[in-house]
C-alpha cells in the first residue's frame, strides 16, 4: 500500500510558494538593512563631527602650545642673561649715572606673550614686540595656560627689575674726574662732551745773576719772581663707540692763557716791583685716542680698558713765539726771556699708551690708571728773541737751539666712587706725573729738572637726563710745581 503522498504537482507548487516568499522577503530585509545603516549614520554624524572639531581644536592648541614652549624657552634664556647683567652691573645702578625708576619697567618673561581668551575659529592675534605671535586660546581650553603662566609667573616672581642695563660687560660707571674715562661708550652710541676746564698757578722763583769771589759775597744781581698763571680751556670731545668693547675719541680745545710775572730786581737801586704781562689764546693740541676694553670683568672681577693717545701739535708751540730779551737789553731793560706770547700747544707730538683698571666692591668703585707719554723729539729748532737792537737795526734775531727732546711722562692715578643715589655719585682720587729732563742736543738743556706733579681730585656727577649728565672735578695741587687748583666741568650727551 502506497502511503499517502500529494501528488507530484501540488509539491511543485509548495516549493514554488516558498522560493516566492523568499524572493517577496528579500527587498524588504534590504530596505530594512539600508534604513538600518542610514538611521546609525545619522545617529553617528553628530558624534564624528564633534570628533573632528575637537581633533582639529587638539591640533591648534599643541601648535599653540608648541610655540608657547618655544617663546618661554627663548625669554626663560633672556631673563638668565638679564639676571647675570643684573647681577654684574648691580652696582652701577648705584653709582654715577644710575638708572632712573621712573623709566619703563622691564617685562617679566612670561609677561612679555600675552594669553587671551577668544572664542572658537578665532584667528591669531599679534604681539606688542616684534617677530612674537601672541596666540588666542578657545575659553574652554585656557584655564590649562593659565594655570601654567601663573606657576611660571610665581617661578620668576613678579619684581620687576627695571631698564635693562646696556650690556653686562660695561665697567661699572662713576663720576669722570680724570681725563681718561672708564667707561665705554656703547656699540653705535655717538657721545658729545663740551667742557670747559680752569687753572690757576702761583710760583716763586729766585735767580742769581752774577759771580761770587769769597762765600756768602755776590757780585750781580739778584732777580726774586713771582709767576702766576691763569689758563681756561674749552674743549670738545666726541666719542663713537666701533663695537662692544671699541671706542674711538677725538678731543679738539681751544685755550686762553694770562700770565703775570711780578719782578723786583735787587742792588739796582729800585725799590718798585715791575710787572711782565703776557697772554695767549687759539687751538690747542688735537688729541686721538682709541681704547679697548680686554676683558669682561663682573662681580669681584676687575675691568681693563687699554687705550692709546696720539696728540699732535696743531698748538702754536713755544718756538714760534717771540722771547724776551735772555740778557739785559738797551730797549727793554728788564731782559726776562719769558715769550711775549704765550703758547697754546706743547710744540710735541707725543704717543701715551696706557690701562686702566676699575674694580666693583660693594658699595664702592675702584679705579685708577697707569701710562706713559713719549714725546717725538724735534730737529733743527730755533726761536725768535728780541735783540735788543737801537731802531734802525734789527730788532729780532734767530737763535738756533738744534735738537730739542722733551722730557718723557711716567703718570698714574687711583680713586673710588661712592653712589648718592641713582642720579649722584661722587669720586675721590689722585693724580700724578713725573716729568723726566728735557734735552737739547743730547744734554740735559740748561736748568732742567725733573718734575712731580700731584693732584688730590674729588668730583661729583649728577645725570640730569636719559642722555646727558654733568661732572665737577676739582684738583688741588700738591706739590710746588703743580697748579694750585684746577676746576673742570664737562657735560657728556649721548646719541
């Protein structure tokens, strides 16, 4: 018995009902899939745009942090070579020409880059100093930076340590009482110094003229002078600083010189004293000078400054004057042999190598000088003397003197400054010269000496402006040959 199967037909129509419902599903799983997918599209677009803006806002702040690296990594080394020149010239705000506090004050490290709050997309903004981006910061992300630039802020505290000094291999600055300064001027710095500078001299001399046949018993006469002298020198100076440790000077004076010789000649039967007046004015010896500074000096590290000095002869010299008769004349009877003129130049060229030196020890300023003048000896030099001659002859004669070799000079000075306050300073010092003999065709020329000069110096300086300050120097001569006071006022401006 066959069991009980459909027939062959119904089974084919099944099997075609289901591959029909199959195929009527298939659309419909696809629509669902792609509605499926469209909708998780949708639902993640919101999320993948957030993505990208914060990757985009994470790129912006490292550059931005990246560049705010670099600049406190630059202005971290600038405030180290500001704290080292502040250490180094700490005493040269206190002394001489210090700075004024009124100026700007120097931006800390981190105050020179501002850090603002900006809304998002917000372009770079530019800083105040040159070649330095300030970056705007979204508000979302700045508290980070200014938790940071607050940190670095109380890292390098927040006193502000006023102008910045010039450069921490300047000497320290005091109150210029001698000639040479210490001082350099700056890299590119033009400075004008007009001063004008007063003398004054008193001497006595005594001179016997004549011959003795037992001790103690004269035959002659005998001539007792007083000399005093009265001399006021303008001069200019400008100084151009070549480089950080090179400056080169040039120093034009012009001079006015009195002299009055007070004379009284003994056993000539005149009781009367007579009075030999002479004066002198024009442009003196130009002088060139360069100085370098040899080494960086500091804190308990002394300062050299090696200068040399060229001064020529550009002065009307001694011997292009008229003298005075040397002997008693017929026309003129007093025969002084002084120069009815006086110069205004030495009538030497001369080279003056020389040091000085300044050493910082708190609270006061060491300093001083040694050198050495050469003077060029001259050939074929003569004078022009009166003669003495009645009218009608010549009342002038040329009298040769050949070789003339003045004496060499041996100088050196010492002092210290002491600051006031940061505009007033004031100096203390000593000067002095050995003036070797002078030699005239290879001799020591008649009466010549050796000389010492000696000046006790104190002046003062107080700096009037950014650019200009004024110095007062007061010398006092202490020896017989050195001038009884000097007074000198120089005012340096710089450019």
């Amino acid at each position: 018995m066959q069991p009980n199967t459909p027939p062959p037909s119904h089974r084919r129509s099944g099997g075609d009902m289901v591959r029909t419902d199959a195929s009527a599903l298939r659309p419909l799983l696809l629509v669902g899939a792609l509605w499926w997918a469209c909708a998780a599209q949708a639902q993640d677009a919101p999320h993948e745009a957030r993505l990208q803006q914060m990757e985009r806002r994470l790129a912006e702040q490292d550059r931005q942090i990246g560049a705010l690296q670099a600049l406190v990594e630059r202005q971290q080394g600038e405030l180290d070579g500001l704290a080292r020149e502040l250490g180094r010239s700490r005493l040269d705000a206190m002394r001489a020409r210090g700075d004024d506090p009124a100026h700007a004050a120097l931006p800390l490290a981190l105050g020179q880059a501002t850090v603002g709050l900006a809304p998002e997309g917000a372009q770079p903004a530019t800083s105040s100093l040159p070649g330095v981006a300030t970056a705007a910061v979204p508000a979302d992300d700045a508290s980070g930076l200014q938790a940071s630039t607050s940190q670095a802020d109380e890292a390098v505290g927040a006193t502000q340590v006023g102008r910045p000094p010039e450069s921490a291999e300047r000497p320290p600055e005091v109150a210029q009482i001698f000639d040479q300064p210490g001082v350099l001027t700056p890299r590119g710095r033009l400075v004008l110094e007009p001063s004008l500078q007063f003398g004054y001299s008193s001497n006595d001399r005594v001179a016997l003229v004549g011959y003795t046949v037992i001790p103690a018993i004269l035959i002659g006469l005998i001539d007792v002078r007083q000399v005093k002298t009265t001399s006021l020198t303008a001069a200019l100076a400008a100084r151009y600083g070549l480089g950080r440790r090179l400056e080169l000077e040039v120093k034009a004076p012009f001079s006015y010189i009195s002299s009055d010789t007070v004379s009284r000649e003994i056993f000539t039967g005149s009781a009367q004293d007579s009075v030999f007046q002479a004066d002198g004015k024009g442009v003196g010896d130009i002088e060139l000078t360069a100085r370098y500074q040899l080494n960086q000096g500091g804190v308990d590290k002394p300062f050299y400054v090696l200068w040399l000095r060229y001064k020529t002869r550009t002065g009307r010299d001694l011997f292009e004057v008229v003298t005075d008769c040397v002997t008693r004349c017929v026309a003129n009877a007093t025969g002084t042999g002084l120069p009815l003129d006086l110069p205004t130049g030495s009538g030497f060229a001369a080279l003056q190598p020389g040091v000085t030196w300044l050493y910082a020890s708190d609270p006061v300023v060491f300093f001083g000088s040694l050198s050495y003048l050469h003077n060029f000896e001259r050939d074929n030099v003569s004078r022009t003397v009166l003669s003495g001659a009645p009218e009608g002859f010549p009342q002038t004669t040329t009298e040769l003197l050949g070789t003339v070799d003045a004496g060499d000079i041996i100088g050196f000075n010492f002092g210290m400054g002491l600051a006031l306050n940061e505009r007033a300073a004031v100096s203390f010092g000593y000067d002095q010269s050995i003036v070797d003999r002078t030699k005239q065709n290879g001799e020591d020329a008649p009466g010549a000496v050796r000389v010492v000069l000696g000046t006790l110096v104190l002046g003062g300086s107080y700096r009037l402006s950014e650019r200009t300050s004024l110095n007062v120097a007061l010398g006092v001569g202490v020896t017989r040959d050195t001038p009884d006071v000097s007074l000198a006022v120089r005012v340096p401006v710089t450019f």
